[in-house]
C-alpha cells in the first residue's frame, strides 16, 4: 500500500531540487504573503482560537498574531544579509587560500507544533525555514482542532503545495508515515517530552536531524529584596496567559518566607483585578484546551492545601486561578507540567534551598527570577540550567528574536527564533579556495628534516 504522503513529499522535494526557493527575491516575496494572507483573514484566526481556547482578541494578537508578525519582519530584515557567503581564518599553513561558508537551504523541513498557541508555534518556525530557503511540511495538533483548519485552508489555498502545506490528522497516524519513511532536512517538534522522545526514535530512522522544544517545571523564584506588587502583577500575567497552558509559564513558586504572605494577598488581588472575582464569567479568562488537560489539571488541586480558587465547571472546562500550599516536593503536581492555572508555592530562606528544589526537575525551560540584588541574579544564572528566562519579568524571553527559543536537557535541544531559526534551517558548506602561485614543497614526501622543520614553523609548535 503507497505512504498516503508520499505525493506530497515527492512534491516538496522536487519542489526543492528545482531551485524555485532559492533567490532572494522569492523568499521575501513568499514571507510577505504569508504575512499578507493572515493578516486579510485575522478575523478567522481570531475566532478559531477563540472556538479552541477561548481566547480573546487582544490576547490572540499579544501573543499569537503580532509576535508571529513581528518574527516574519525580523526574517525580512536580516535575511540577505545572512544568506550572502562569509569569509571566515584560514590558517597559515593552509595559505595561500580563501575559506568561506555557503548558506544552503537544507531542503525539505517538517514542522510539527502543538495546540496551545498553534499560530505562534508554528509559524514563527516556519518564517525561518521559509527565510532560509526550504520548503515546509506542517503538521498541527489535531487537538487545537479550528485553528489547525483555519492553518490548512490558509496555506494550502494559498501556496503551492510543493512549497508549504499543512497535513492534518491524529498524530499517531500521521506522524510515524513521515518520520518512518521519509529523510527531513530538519525537524522542529515543539511538545511534550515523552512524545519528544518518540519523535527523535522515529526520526532517527531516516537520519533526519531533530529540534526538541519540549517543557518541564520551569520556577519562579521571588527573594527578599523584590518589588513584591511588581512581583505579584507579572506573575499572575504569566502564569494565567492562555489558562496557563504555556510552556514557559511560571511552573511553581519559590518565594522568600519573609515576604509570602505579602506576595500571596498581591497575586490574589492582581487576579481579581484582571478577571474578577468570579472569573469564569469573564471573557478575559480562558478554558482547558480538551476534557482530557481539564481533568489532568483537577487531579492536582487534591494535592495540596488550596489558599485560593479551585473551582471548576466540567461542562465548561473551566478551572479557576488557584494557589496551592502545603505541597509535597514529590507530588505528581511537582513531577509533572502543569499547563494549567494552578500554581504550587513553596518558601526558603537560604538560596541554596531552592537549588535543591529545582534539582528534583532539573533543566526548566525557563527560569524566573525577581529581586534588586544583582549577586543573587549571578547566583542562579550561573547555578541553574535553563533554557531562557527573565529578572523581574515572565514569559517576555520568548518576545526577543535575539536570543534563541529552547531548552536544554530534559527540556529540548535546539533552538529558533531570528538569526537563530536562519541557523537552524541552513546547512553552511566550509570551502577552502587554494591559490596556485605558490605551492609549499614541504607538504609532499619525501619527507626529511627540513620539511618537518618547516611544516612545524608553519603550524607554531616550534
């Protein structure tokens, strides 16, 4: 029986042999339209996540729309310049010669991305596939079920479907029938880590090199010194971000015991500032992606004493802002990402007590930290692995096309965005152009003394 994908990957491959993606002035044409085709249809989008997330407006263009915008731009702005050849050190030994690097698109590139801001995940990813001159496969949540429509009849209406297309499906389908049978240029999977795990084994059966943006338990340290109404406003902005169904949200938190309480009663009050005091009748507030993360999600309010929220409609899949105390460091709520709007807290008083909570789930992707005292901040830069974070802030390291999304360890490997993304899709041929006016005879045997001398002058280690 024929893969039920093999006429579309021998499309993009021929696609990609033609050299239609390689000219400049199709690929700025190409990322131009792709910007152009969402922003005629914004209103579409809107409403797909508003169908699978409940998202509001404003929220689906601060965090899915306008970022992806903003990294489209950013491709634009950079991308002759990164595509032109780099003349790079050639040794002594190897003059006279010229050394350069030849960005070369890596071909065909697959993109698999997840339900909790299916635009932003996806098509920022692919503006830097795009700008580095490769054709696209894009394969969306099928959980996210309206925007990964919207995202198909969009592109494959739009696009040749040698260039970009979106594959729809259950991912257990439609994944193993790629990554099984087909060699990628790149894959970019952004998830979770035990289907991270499945996507490298399976793509390792065709060699095709792999980027994991994976999540994990990702902390949000407050000491002593914080501005704690500041503290408080910025992390219940990203902590409640899409129901807190965000890879880089603030996982839990690990507040100073002399200033607990005081940021507890500021978050609360931030939370019924922005969504109420009943917040399921606010329009602000958004909703478990599917019946399945509602009722993972409840399972961790049983597991610890609730200092506030923990309220929850079935029908509406809907589960309040809730704090959590009294939390065991070995509870399923702390062994687990949450991608929920619950949020464990826990206290310290000397920093190398929170090292030691952040070693039981090493790795975060991301790591928070609010204080004014800059030898704290060198402290648990220096001592924690992370992928990306932010001082006095949440969530906004994503926003910055200048440093790469992604993690390390146990929380992905690879990283995207700007320049980066350029990187990450481009293969950079090294070439070496010898110069024929002069030929060292010292380089051919027979060898002797003299030569051995010379070669060794030339490669300073006499």
């Amino acid at each position: 029986m024929m893969n039920p994908y093999q006429h579309i990957y021998d499309e993009q491959v021929a696609f990609f042999k033609s050299g239609a993606t390689r000219s400049f002035a199709f690929r700025k044409a190409q990322l131009q339209k792709l910007e152009s085709v969402f922003r005629s249809n914004s209103k579409l989008i809107e409403d797909a996540l508003y169908k699978d997330l409940r998202k509001h407006p404003q929220e689906t263009y601060m965090t899915e729309l306008g970022p992806t915008y903003e990294e489209i731009n950013v491709q634009l702005k950079g991308m002759r310049q990164w595509m032109q050849p780099q003349t790079v050190h050639t040794p002594l030994y190897l003059l006279p010669s010229v050394t350069k690097l030849y960005p070369d698109p890596v071909g065909n590139v697959l993109v698999i991305s997840p339900w909790n801001y299916p635009i932003l995940l996806t098509f920022r990813a692919v503006a830097g596939a795009m700008a580095a001159g490769n054709t696209v496969l894009i394969k969306p949540s099928e959980q996210s079920a309206h925007s990964s429509a919207v995202m198909a009849k969009l592109i494959n209406e739009h696009f040749p479907a040698g260039y970009l297309h979106v594959v729809e499906g259950h991912g257990v389908d439609v994944l193993p029938a790629l990554l099984e049978n087909f060699h990628f240029g790149h894959v970019l999977f952004t998830g979770g880590i035990e289907i991270g795990k499945k996507i490298m084994a399976m793509a390792a059966t065709q060699l095709s090199p792999v980027s994991l943006e994976l999540g994990g338990k990702s902390p949000c340290i407050v000491d002593a010194t914080a501005d704690i109404k500041m503290a408080a406003k910025r992390i219940v902005w990203g902590k409640l971000l899409n129901c807190g169904q965000v890879c880089v949200a603030p996982d839990y938190l690990v507040v100073h015991a002399s200033v607990k309480e005081k940021l507890i009663e500021e978050i609360i009050f931030n939370i019924e500032k922005s969504y109420g005091k009943n917040q399921e009748a606010n329009d602000n507030y958004g909703r478990m992606i599917s019946d399945k993360r509602f009722e993972a999600v409840c399972k961790y309010l049983q597991e610890g004493t609730i200092r506030y929220g923990g309220q929850t409609n079935a029908d509406d899949k809907f589960i309040a802002p809730t704090i959590l105390e009294e939390v065991a460091a070995d509870a399923a709520v702390m062994k687990e990402e949450i991608f929920g709007p619950v949020l464990p807290v826990f206290t310290f008083t000397e920093k190398e007590e929170v090292l030691q909570l952040i070693e039981k789930n090493p790795h975060p992707l991301a790591l928070y930290l609010f204080t004014t005292n800059k030898k704290t901040e060198q402290y648990f830069i220096e001592r924690v692995q992370f992928g990306a974070g932010c001082i006095n802030e949440t969530v906004y390291q994503i926003g910055n096309s200048n440093i790469p999304f992604g993690g390390i360890g146990t929380s992905g490997h690879g990283g995207y965005l700007g320049k980066f993304s350029f990187d990450t899709f481009t293969h950079y041929k090294g070439v070496v152009k010898k110069s024929n006016w002069f030929e060292p005879f010292f380089r051919y045997p027979p060898f002797n003394k003299l030569k051995h001398n010379l070669w060794k002058t030339v490669i300073g280690r006499k």
